[in-house]
C-alpha cells in the first residue's frame, strides 16, 4: 500500500505534527498495545523527532518520519496510519524492520494465507480452527471485575501466518475474540 508511496503525487495535505499530538499517538500505541514499553517507543518515535502526518485521500492518515539515505539525502518513511477513525496500526514495513516490537497479533492457519494474500478479510475459521491463534480472554478484568476480550472489535491487530515468522497484514477486528 505505502511501497510506491510520493508524497508530491499521492498527498492532498502535509503538515508537521506537533508535540502534544506525538504524545498522544504514543499513549494510543501504549493502551492498546500492552507489550511495548514505553522505551521501545522512544526507539521508534524520539522525543525530537518530526513526524509529519500526510492526508492521502479522503479518509487516510499517514506519520512519516524522516530518515536519511545512504547518499545522506532525508527520505519520508512510512510508520504509522490511521484509517478514518479507527485505531493507529504500524505499517507492514515497521513491523518487519523492528520486529521486537510486539504489537497485538493474531495468527491465522496455513489455509488462510492464499486467501489474505489476494485480499481477502479474515473469516473467523481463519482464526478459531487448529493454528489460528488469538490473545486469550479473561486475562485481565475491567472495573466492574468483568473479564476482558483478548481482542476488542475495532481494535488493531498485526495479522501473522501459522509457521511464518513475519507478519502479512494489519488490520482492524471486526468481532471480539469473546464473540467468535
């Protein structure tokens, strides 16, 4: 999606995010993402960096850091996006450069790959049947002492393959785990 990305052609804004916005896109990453710590966030997002937001299209919202190329010439990288309203997902490229960042995951089987692969949605066999894999329910209980979903609908999940070691999507759950 981000490979061909130019910010001269495919942009209709660009604007320089500000500090307080960086917070809070890192306190977003933090609450949903319980296994990065704040440090491996530094890592990724540091405290005097400039990250730019790039409007692309009607509903898409793109943070690009800069990074410099090996002729020394700064470079826009893609890191973060965020559909419309939804929650804020690594890209692809982020979750492989840095896979020590365990963003929240899913596993689908072996079955599901060529599916995923020419775009189809994850059905919920991909992710209930043997190899699938999601976060299990009733870890960790809410105010009420309710147990919480492993998974909460709408929220994002990087989509891993059952016996591969890379992730092949991000995505946005359209069910709970506690519901499938």
């Amino acid at each position: 999606m981000f490979r061909t990305f130019d910010p001269s052609k495919d942009v209709s804004t660009s604007t320089q995010v500000k500090a307080s916005v960086t917070r809070a896109l890192k306190s977003q990453i933090l609450q949903t993402h319980n296994k990065i710590t704040e440090e491996m966030l530094d890592e990724l997002i540091p405290k005097k960096s400039s990250l730019i937001q790039y409007k692309v299209g009607p509903h898409l919202m793109l943070y690009c850091r800069k990074v410099e190329r090996e002729d020394s010439s700064p470079i826009d990288e893609p890191i973060l996006f965020q559909q419309r309203d939804g929650p804020i997902l690594p890209t692809l490229k982020l979750v492989h450069k840095y896979p020590g960042l365990k963003f929240k995951s899913v596993t689908v089987d072996k079955g599901a790959i060529p599916f995923l692969l020419g775009g189809a949605n994850v059905m919920c066999p991909g992710l209930t049947n043997p190899g699938g894999e999601m976060p299990p329910d009733g870890e960790t209980q809410d105010a009420q002492g309710f147990d919480v979903p492993g998974v909460a609908k709408g929220e994002g999940v990087v989509i891993y393959a059952e016996g591969k070691e890379h992730a092949l999507a991000c995505g946005v759950m359209t069910m709970s785990s506690a519901e499938m």
